[in-house]
C-alpha cells in the first residue's frame, strides 16, 4: 500500500515536470528522442517526460553585443583600433539553436573580419569621415551572412575610432590651428562691423550737426526777417497814428524849427536853413537872437581842420 502510494506520488512529480509556462519574448525548442520536434511560444505548454526535453530557451528581445577593439588597417598603412556595437535579433529559434555553434562568438569575429575588408578600402581621413558608410556596409554584410543562423543585424555602430599616438597629436596641432584662423577671422569680421558702425555713426552726427546749424540759420533769418517786419509796421502804425493825431506840413514844419534852435545852440559854425522854414516871420528874430548869444568854447575834439590849423 505504501508502495503503491509513492509510485502514484512520483508518477504525478514526473507528470507536472512536464508543465511549461512560456513567457512573453521568449521560446523554446523541445526536441523528441534527440530531433527537433517544435518551437513553443508564449502561453502554457507541454512536454512529455522522458520523451521530450527542452533543447533551448531562446529570448526574442533585440540584443545589443559591444565587441573589443579590433585592429585595422587602412588603404594608406596606418594601424588603429575600432571597437563596434552589434544590435542583433534572433528571429528563428530552430536556425539559431542549430545553425552555428556558439552564435555570439561568430558574429564577433565575423565582425571583425568585416570590418577589416572595409577599412581596408579607406584611406585615413576618409575612416575618420565616413562612419555612416561604414555602418550601412558592416550591416548589410552582417545581416546577409546571419540569415541562416536565425539570426537579424538591425544596427552596427563604429564606437570608437583609435588612430595611433602620433597621428592623434598632428590632428591636434591641425585643429588648433583651424580654430586659431576661424578666430582670425571672426576678429576681424568683428573689427570690419565695429568700423562700419563707427563710420555710420559718424556720418550720422555729421549729418545731425550740419542739420542743426542750417535749422540756426534758418531760424535767426526768419527772426530777423519778422523783426523787420514788426519795425516796419511800428513805423507804419506810428505814421498812422500822427495822421490822425492832425500833425499836418505846418506843426511840421514847427517841429523842424525847434529842432533847428538846437542845433544853433550847439557848436556848429554853419547852418542850413530848409526852404521850407525860409518864410516863417519869426525865423529871423529868433535866429538873431540864437546868435547873439556867446558861443561856448569848443572841444578841441569838435574843431574843424581849418580851426585846427589855424592854432
């Protein structure tokens, strides 16, 4: 009874062993008495004890392999190392498990190999420049040559590009030295743009002040011009007004007189009498009495030449 119990108890481990729960992104190739019999994929499965057994668990996510540096040779003899990035997915679990032993380490060397055909065909500065060539080429090539082994070259990427020390430092010396004329030149470029701009600035202040003078002129003749033109009718409206005020040729003339008597009190020695106060009554009265009168001394300043010569 207690026989039959445990027989019963590991006829039942042996059935459930054969229980398989695949999960998402992976498969499993199951083989039946030693050949390839199916390839299980996500879901539950399975597989009969001791007939069958899994051969391999292949995950089907992209896998990304960074390989060491290998070293090349270009077309003009120059060694230097490049190290690559592989990213590969396995697309068929039957050819993968069966295609190639140890799938990793062919693809690294096929790689390698690969890699050295194409830089082979380059010179130096064109490795240095043509990453993008390279990479479509080691894919393509990579890609056709792992289709048997299930297995798809999605990306190949050149991560390092090494050349030797020497080399290193005259790409250096070489970059320095375009830096320094790219500087040149955008130092003068700067000075040609601030002496353009000083110029223009200069050109605008002379513009500026010659505006300003010619608006002075302008200005000062305009009120010159309306300073005439008021004079000219204060001279108008004082004419008017003495019009009006009634001062006719006769107080005229009566002004001019008077002003004459003070001009005979001065020290003039001769006098011209107008015409027009010739027939006045009172003219010669007044003026003989205006020459009775001393005469104050002169300034010897006021003397004429005559007088002058005669002292």
């Amino acid at each position: 009874m207690e026989f039959s119990l445990l027989l019963l108890i590991v006829i039942v481990c042996i059935a459930a062993s054969g229980i398989k729960i695949i999960p998402q992104s992976k498969a499993i190739v199951v083989e039946r008495l030693g050949a390839y019999h199916r390839t299980m994929q996500t879901g539950l499965h399975y597989v009969i004890p001791i007939f069958e057994r899994v051969a391999n668990v292949v995950s089907l996510k992209e896998n990304v392999k960074d390989f060491a540096p290998q070293p090349v040779i270009t077309k003009d003899n120059v060694t230097m190392q490049i190290d690559t990035v592989v990213y590969l997915q396995i697309t068929d679990s039957k050819l993968y498990t069966y295609g190639v032993e140890n799938p990793v380490n062919a693809i690294e060397n096929l790689t390698a190999t690969t890699l050295r055909n194409i830089i082979g065909e380059l010179e130096l500065d064109e490795t240095l420049t043509s990453r993008d060539v390279i990479n479509t080429k080691m894919r393509s090539i990579l890609d056709e040559a792992t289709d048997p082994w299930g297995i798809k070259v999605n990306r190949v990427e050149v991560k390092n590009i090494l050349p030797p020390r020497d080399i290193q430092e005259a790409m250096e010396k070489q970059m320095r030295a375009e830096r320094e004329r790219r500087e040149a030149i955008l130092r003068a470029e700067g000075e040609k743009k601030a002496a353009i701009l000083i110029a223009e600035g200069e050109k605008e202040s002379a513009i500026l002040r010659a505006d300003a003078k010619r608006e002075t002129h302008i200005r000062e003749a305009e009120g010159e011009a309306e300073a005439i033109v008021k004079i000219q009718e204060a001279t108008s409206r004082g004419l008017k007004l003495l019009k009006e005020a009634g001062m006719d040729d006769a107080v005229l003339k009566y002004k001019s007189y008077e002003a004459m008597v003070k001009v005979a009190q001065g020290q003039a020695t001769k006098i011209i009498v107008p015409s027009e106060l010739q027939n006045l009554a009172t003219i010669g009265t007044t003026f003989n009495e205006m020459m009775d009168k001393p005469l104050p001394p002169k300034h010897p300043e006021m003397l004429d030449k005559k007088e002058k010569n005669r002292i």
